[in-house]
C-alpha cells in the first residue's frame, strides 16, 4: 500500500465512517432516553433521502426548502411512529418492543416501495461532483458534504444536550429514568423528543448521502445494520463515542480491503461490522448484563 | 370443576386438529393446499424451539433461521456431494447444529435483553455471509440443487402427499416431546427462571446452563426442519435463511403466543397463510400489510395473539359454567 | 307462527341465492373458458427493478391479445405473482399456480438462483416453463431438462461479447470488480474461466455486496495495480457507484459493464459519470439506429413504441424484453392448440410446440428451439453499446 493509497482509503473510509456515524446517533439518543432499541432507524435515513429527492428534483423546490422540509417531515414521522405505537403499546416486554419496531420498519418500507416503486432514485449534489484533490487522494464534494455535516451535527447535539432544559432532561432520562420522574420530568414527552430528534437526525444523514450513495425504498436495512454497530460501539449511551465508531468501522472496512491479507477478500467486507458488533457484546457483556438487570 | 372442562375441551380440540392434519392433503379436502401446508409445518417446526426459548429463558433469538439454514446446508452437502445416507445426513445435521449452539450459547447468554437479541441478530447474518461466500461447499448465491429424496429401504418420498405425512409426522412429535418437556421438572424449572432468576438459582437452578440447553434445543428443531426442508424441495440456497427469515419465525412464535406449544402451529398457520395466500390479493401493498399486521399484534395482543384467544374461550367457558351452576 | 315465517324466509333467501349462482354458472359456461398461464416475478425485493418491467411487458400483453378477440376466442389469463427475489417463496408459488390455480404453462422466474429452485418441481408436475433468467444451468443438461426453457442470453454470451472486443482493442490486463450477488458471482466465475480464451490477464478481483454504499476502497486497489480496462459485474444501482467513484478517483481506465445495466436508471445514477461505459445488451436500447434490413427491427420499434406509450419514455427496459420472448413462445403454443385437452394434454401439448419454435423474431434475439437447444438464440442477438452524452450508442 502506498502513502498516497493510505491517505485514500483513509478518506473514503471517513466518508463511509460519517454515514455510519449519522445513523447511529439516532439509534444512540433513542436507545439512551426510552432503552429501546428503534429496528426504524434506517427506515427514516431512508425517508430523508426519499422525500430530498421529491422535493428538490420531482418538485422543483429550491434546495434547502427541500431538504429542511425533508428532515421536518421525516421528524413528524418519527413523532406519529412513537404516538401511535410505541407509546399505545404501554409496559411491552423488550421482546414485543422489538418486534414493534421491527413492524414499523416494515410498514415504513412497504409504503415507500408503494409511493416511490422500487427504482433507485439520485437527488441533485449540493454544490457539483467535481472531484477534489486532497494530499494525493481524491474526495468527492458531496463527501464533504458529508464528513461536515456529521462533526456539525455532533457539535451542535452535545452543546443542545448539555446546556438547554430539554437537552438536560433528556440526558437525566438517560442516566436514571426513575431519578428523572422524581424530579418532575415527564418521561412520555421525553420519549417524544427523543424519537423526534433521532428520526429527524435519520433522515439529516439521509439527505446529504442520498446524492452520493443512491437511495430506494430499501436501503434502511442496510444503513440500519452498520449504524447500530457504530452506535453499540458508543455503548447506546454516548453520541460521541457512536460518532467515533461509526468513522472507525468505516475507516476499518476501508483499510481491511487494502492490506491484502490471506484469505480475506472484499467480498467479506460487510461482515466486518459484523464480527465488531460480536466482539464488543461479548467483550462488554459483563458490563452490559449489569446495566439490563438495573433497568 | 373448571379443571375437568377445559382439558375436556382441549382433548376435543386436539383431537379434531390431527383429524383435519390427516384429512388435508387429500385432493377431495384441501389437496391443493397441501404445498402450503409442508411449509407450515416445517415453520412450525422451528417456531416451537423458539416459543421455548422465548417464552421460558424470556430471552429473544433473531437469527433463528440460522440454525435452519446449518440444517438445510449439512443435509443437502452431505447428501449430495459426499453422498451420504439422506437420514445419516440429517443426524449429523441436528449434531453439529446442536454442538454449534452449545459452543456458542454460553458466551451469548451471558448477555440479557437488547443486547442478546443483537448478538443473535449479528449471528444469524454471519452465517448468511458464509452461506453466500463459502461457495465452493453452498453452491453460493445460487444455491445448488439435486439434492435425493429421503427414503425408507425401497419407499422413497418422492411427492408432496407422501413428504406432507413425514414433516407433520416429525412436527407432531417435536410438539409432544416439548409438551413433555414442559410439563416436567425440567419445564417447571424453565418456569421458575423466567418468573425470576434470583429466585431460581437461590433453590439450586443453574439458570444459565438451563438457557443454552434450550438454546440448544431449538437450535436441533429447526436444523431437522431445515433438513426436511432441502429433501423437500431438493435445492438450498442462502435466500430463505436472512434476517427477514429470522424476523418471521419471531412473527410467528409471538402472534402463537411466546410459552405456548400447540400456539406455534396457529402462529405459523396464520402468518404462513397471511403471506402466501391472503396478501397476494393486495398486490405491492403486502409488505406495508404485513409490517401493520406485525405492530397491532404487538400493541393488543403482546402476550400472543393464540394465547388471548385462549383467554376469550377459557373466560368465556368460566362464565358459561358459572351459569349452569346457578340456574 | 313467527317462528314458521321466519323460516321460510330463510329458506327462500337461501333458494334464491342458489338459484341465482345456478344460473351465474351456467352463463359463464356459454363464454370461452380462459387460458391460464403462471408468471412468477421479482416485485419487490434485490431483483424487483428486472422484475416490474417483467410485470408490466405481461400486462401490456395480455391487454393486447385480449383486445384482439384472445386467442382463438379464449380470453387470455396470466395469473402473476410477487417472488420477494425468495426461492423459497418462489417454490410456494409455483406450487400454487400448478395445483390451485392449474395453469398451463409458467413464465419466469427472474433470477437463476429461483429459477433453479423450482426445476424439480416443474419436472414433477411436467408443465412447461419459459424462464426470464440467465444462468444456462437452467437448460443444461438438456436431457433433465424436458420441461424447462429460458429466453434471456446467457451470461456467457454477454462476456464473450465483452472479450471479444477486448481482444480487438489489443487489451490483455484488466481488474474486475463484482457484486456478491447470483448475477455476479455467475458473471465472476466466467469472467475468470474463460479470460485466458482471449489472452487476457485478470490483474485484480474484487468484491462488493448489494447495499454497499461505496465502492473506493475496492477502486483505490484496483487503481493500484494500473490495468488497462475495469469490467464491472451488478445490477444498476451499484453499477453506477462504481462509475461514480472511479470518477472521483479520477481515473480514467475505460469501464465495461454487466448487461444490468441495460436501462436509464444507471444513466440517472451515474449521471456524466456514465459517458464512456460500454456494455452489452440486447438491441433494443438502440433501435433506432439498427438497419432495416435486420429482421428484429419491426418487433423491437413496436415493443419500444407501445411500452414507452403506456408507462413513459425512456422506460425501455431489455428485461422486459425476456418476459415479453417467453410469453411469446407460449401464446404461440396455444394459438396451435385443439379445443377440449384436458390440464395435462395442454401442459404437455404447449411443451412440445414451444420445442419446435423456429426463427421466432423476439426482443432479445431470434431463436430457434431444439430437442438439444432449451435457449436456441443465433448469434448475433447482442449489441456493443456505448453510452455518449446519456444516451445509448451503437458500438460496432
């Protein structure tokens, strides 16, 4: 592998790692304040790129009317998903939460194959597809696009969860939900926001990969999967370290293709993610048996 | 005297399921149906390991069609390519899944909740990658086919009549042995560990040996059916063994009711017949169907839907018998 | 007295009743009966995108025929039903199309890997089937066979294609890059198989799943090892984030694609990254451009023109095209066949006259079918075809 290889699959591995890392904060802040694990959450990644590509191209709309009204409309969504079923479900076993969540996501893809059929569809760049030259790699603008949106969106959650009321709320949820109720917070609206805000930064992610990775009604499943890895790498609890995850299993299955070892070939790539979801329950289920018996 | 009626119904009802079971597959009845009918029965097959697991360790295995696909793919390797006996083939098959289970299962129950559905959910797809990837042995995506017919000396289960009889055969003995199983001290004991852990082990339960031994077990149920299932349609391929596979088998066990035996043939009748014969009719819209179906089962009837339907009859029973005794 | 009222109500509701489906039946009976033909297709699912043009060719079809009086008087029924690209599913289906719905002839599967599936259980019911898929396992060897034929090329003719021109241009080293997928596999094993037939050198291998979102990494290695040429084995989708990043990559190595390509999706995915590709692909694509005197031009202008008429331009799709092949062969069939055949006769009958097709002009080519030859296609059915300023390319 040469420097300026190195430096390539380093970038495309940042670009794939940031996707990854936008899914998993949804998985992250849904998982921290309601422990539920949302099967959906590829569903709304899904629903941004979708709707950016009615909007800004079948529609007409200028760009970012369309992709603010995207991500508002995946965020309502997300809102009805949690009113009408989650919440209507009341003290259902993990067992049968997951299976809701498994149900929605169906439901979601089912009637976005129906609306949108099943051709791949490609919403316009944000500013061209001229690739750029960068410390003997190349990069693509929207994969700039997308490696700032992520450290944008990182930014601007943790300042949100650290310095405003709701932010603060959501976190003391997330810490201790019983703590939480005794001083006055109330853990069904919580919940709301919390669904709120991971569908709509679903579908944020969803927006500004779609012109770049093509979009259908079924790459939820797909995008779902690596962005629950990225997100149990953060233990379900920190959006950063979920970040950090989601860019290191992208960096990783990037180099892996690289280094050309033995019997691995790219074809094994995805199981990558894989086997690093495996090695990090069994390596912290000391840790993590501990933390489902408290709750 | 409640005792007395409601098994008295329940002989009656099992009674009248083997007689419409044995009736099905003639042409004269529902013949046409009898296709349909093996795949439920396989599907039953593997639903049952899973109402165990769930239902009694409460933990939940989202990669369950794993363990079918180990069975399909060692029943259909050893038959076919190393042309070993096709019942030998199946043994085996049951063996090394069963084995796999075992090595496997005590790493993965130390895990609870979540994160124990995840790690299965993360197994089950590793094993679709292999099945996809290690093609020199699966045939790859495409599968292979060519795969013999199971047979005894010279009757050989060359049609859907004959093969109907041998999976409802071997579905209707996994029932009785689970039955069995639950009812015994072993099944009493399962009850004690999911009311509470702590409590099972303070008598002398070793609870976490109980979760891989009916980890193991479900993992046997559905490599039988998964070997059934290759000697059936003599062809294997990676597709029926992906996580949406593993999400059915979930569907079915939970709408038959998670510690519900005889449920696991009700929920895989009706999501079998929802699938392949009800939703037809709605053309691209099933997938949305089905995902709807899947949510208001889980929001109404969470505990399964078989199991509140028994509930309706045994109350409904209750208030019968309560006006007989005071009129 | 209430009581004997209310019965007889009853009773008559209930003689009306059978009346009226008495004399539904025997009205029904006056008209001809249909004939029923299977098709099961990719809807939904990794092969939907071949599948819907599969469904909508059937159904243009069908409209057409019955339009037009049906065949010999019979209104013709295709009963379709959605695969989920699931062998298992696909086995249930035809199970049912043969035993509940007993149709005479069964067109489809989409894919290789279902359409392999299903073989035994064809064979066993001894009703036809006209596959849409490429594998030539399918028809191979033709003595298990009886009951089976397939219409589309098969993924040999497609490299061959490609190889040939290859070796015309003097390129001997060339990395491939393919999906995981049956298409691609199948597409891989015969890229490497039959390479050193043409004195090329396969530099560099490599492999990505459906789904995958990114290519780079796999371009970054294939980059590496400087070959002349990239040849790219998938459907659409991934076949144009591949252009798209070797175009990011900026490299300029000329890029040969899968006949999956074949539609102006890849060209909407790929946008300017598309001018360049090469591929080949039935004529269709590029009919307006083929030679009068080419016997498939009448057939493939009225295919274009009464598709894109009904679901839009630009819709044309070579998939459609095999559907529209093998329904075809079996309305052939059944424009031949006498009155009052029984289930089986008939399925037996449309199986002995679609062996005997000869010279029919189709979409994807022209055929002839031998008791040797289940596929039957004459050389020269496939097109180079190069995409310039989005648009298709006669390459010759």
């Amino acid at each position: 592998m040469s420097a300026d290889q190195f430096v390539q699959y380093f970038i495309s591995g940042l670009t794939q790692g940031s996707i990854y890392a936008l899914v998993g904060l949804g998985f992250t802040i849904i998982y921290a304040v309601t422990r539920i694990i949302n099967f959906a959450q590829g569903e709304f990644v899904m629903l941004g790129g979708m709707l950016s590509f009615t909007l800004a191209s079948s529609a007409g709309l200028p760009l970012a009317p369309a992709l603010l009204l995207s991500v508002l409309i995946s965020a309502a969504i997300g809102a009805i998903m949690y009113l009408l079923a989650i919440r209507t479900a009341r003290r259902a076993s993990v067992v049968s939460l997951i299976i809701l969540t498994i149900g929605a996501a169906i439901f979601i893809r089912g009637i976005a194959g129906e609306l949108w059929g099943v051709d791949f569809v490609r919403p316009p760049f944000f500013t061209g597809s001229s690739s750029i030259s960068f410390l003997g790699a190349y990069i693509h603008p929207q994969a700039l696009w997308i490696i700032g949106t992520t450290i944008v969106v990182t930014v601007l959650l943790h300042l949100f969860l650290s310095y405003t009321m709701v932010g603060k709320a959501l976190k003391a949820c997330a810490i201790s939900p019983r703590a939480a109720s005794l001083v006055g917070i109330d853990a069904r609206a919580m919940a709301l926001i919390a669904f709120a805000i991971a569908a709509a930064l679903g579908a944020i992610g969803g927006v500004v990969m779609a012109p770049l990775t093509l979009t259908a009604y079924n790459v939820g499943v797909m995008l779902g999967l690596k962005g629950f890895v990225a997100a149990s790498i953060g233990g379900f609890k920190s959006p950063i370290l979920a970040v950090v995850g989601g860019i290191l299993l992208g960096i990783v299955e990037s180099m892996a293709v690289g280094v050309d070892w033995g019997p691995f070939t790219s074809a094994y790539k995805d199981a990558i993610a894989l086997v690093v979801l495996l090695l990090i329950l069994l390596l912290r289920s000391g840790r993590l048996a501990a933390e489902e018996r408290e709750s | 005297m409640l005792a007395k009626v409601k098994s008295k119904w329940a002989y009656f009802a099992v009674a009248a399921l083997l007689i419409f079971l044995i009736l099905i597959p003639f042409d004269w009845f529902l013949g046409q149906y009898k296709g349909l009918a093996i795949f439920i029965g396989l599907s039953t097959m593997v639903t049952v390991g899973l109402c165990l697991l769930i239902g009694y360790t409460g933990q939940v295995s989202l990669g369950q069609a794993a363990f079918y696909g180990l069975g399909a793919y060692f029943s259909a390797v050893l038959s076919k390519t190393h042309d070993v006996n096709p019942w030998l083939a199946m043994l085996i098959a049951a063996v090394a899944t069963g084995g796999f289970a075992y090595i496997i299962g005590y790493p993965i129950f130390r895990l609870r909740g979540n994160y124990l559905a995840m790690a299965t959910l993360g197994l089950g797809l590793i094993m679709w990658v292999l099945f996809r990837q290690l093609s020199q042995f699966t045939g790859g995506p495409d599968g292979m086919a060519g795969i013999p017919y199971l047979s005894i000396g010279s009757f050989v289960f060359d049609t859907s009549f004959k093969r109907y009889f041998l999976v409802w055969f071997f579905c209707l003995a996994i029932l009785l042995i689970s039955q069995n199983i639950v009812r015994s001290r072993t099944g009493r004991a399962l009850r004690a560990v999911h009311g509470s852990e702590s409590a099972a082990e303070s008598i002398g339960i070793n609870v976490d040996q109980f979760k891989v031994k009916v980890f193991v077990l479900s993992a046997v149920y559905a490599s039988l059916a998964g070997s059934l299932f290759v000697h059936h349609l003599r062809f294997v391929s990676p597709q029926p063994f992906d996580f949406l596979a593993s999400v059915k088998l979930v569907v079915m066990a939970v709408i038959g009711g998670l510690a519900s035996i005889w449920g696991a043939i009700f929920g895989a009748g009706t999501t079998r017949i929802l699938s392949d014969e009800l939703l037809l009719r709605f053309g691209e819209w099933d997938i949305a169907i089905y995902g709807l179906i899947l949510m208001l089962v889980m929001i109404f009837t969470p505990e399964g839907l078989f199991v509140k339907l028994k509930d309706v009859f045994t109350q409904w029973q209750l208030r019968h018998s309560q006006r007989e005794t005071e009129t | 007295m209430q009581k004997y009222i209310m019965w007889v109500i009853v009773l008559g509701v209930m003689v009306s009743l059978v009346a009226v489906a008495a004399i539904g039946c025997t009205s029904e009976e006056e008209e001809a009966e249909p004939y029923k033909v299977g098709a099961v297709l990719a809807l939904t699912g990794s092969a939907s995108n071949l599948g819907v043009p599969e469904e909508q060719t059937v159904e243009m079809m069908v409209d057409q025929i019955n339009e037009a009086g049906g065949i010999n008087g019979h209104p013709l029924e295709v009963i379709i039903y959605d695969t989920e690209t699931n062998a298992e599913k696909c086995a249930t289906m035809v199970n049912r199309l043969i035993e509940q719905d007993e149709v005479l002839a069964i067109i489809g599967p989409t894919t290789s890997g279902e359409s392999l599936a299903i073989i035994d259980t064809m064979t066993a019911a001894e009703t036809p089937l006209v596959s849409c898929a490429a594998s030539i396992l399918i028809v191979t060897p033709v003595e298990e066979r009886y009951w089976v034929f397939k219409t589309p090329q098969t993924d040999k003719e497609a490299v061959t294609e490609i190889y040939t021109y290859l070796e015309a241009e003097g390129i001997t080293e060339i990395a491939i890059i393919t999906d995981t997928s049956g298409f691609g596999a199948a597409g891989r094993d015969i890229l490497i198989a039959d390479a050193p037939d043409y004195g090329i050198t396969i530099l560099d291998d490599q492999n990505f799943s459906s789904g995958d979102t990114s290519m780079q990494a796999q371009l970054t290695h294939i980059k590496g090892t400087t070959p002349e040429a990239v040849v790219c084995w998938a459907t659409d989708k991934e076949s144009a984030i591949v252009a798209v990043d070797m175009q990011t990559l900026q490299m300029d190595t000329p890029l040969f694609c899968s006949h999956g390509i074949a539609n102006m999706g890849f060209i909407d995915g790929a946008g300017d990254a598309a001018d360049g590709v090469i591929f080949p692909a039935g004529k269709l694509l590029i009919v307006d451009v083929v030679p009068a005197s080419d016997p498939q031009k009448n057939v493939l202008t009225q295919y274009r023109d009464d598709y894109e008429t009904l679901y839009g331009e630009g819709t044309i799709n070579t998939f459609g095209g095999h559907a529209w092949d093998a329904l075809s062969w079996v309305v052939i069939a059944l424009e031949e066949m006498e009155e009052g055949l029984d289930t089986d006769e008939a399925r037996a009958f449309i199986r002995d006259e679609i062996e005997q097709i000869e010279g029919f002009i189709g979409i994807s080519g022209v055929f002839t079918i031998t008791t040797t030859d289940h596929l039957g296609m004459l050389p020269g059915s496939l097109a180079m075809i190069e995409i310039v300023d989005g648009k298709w390319t006669w390459l010759q």
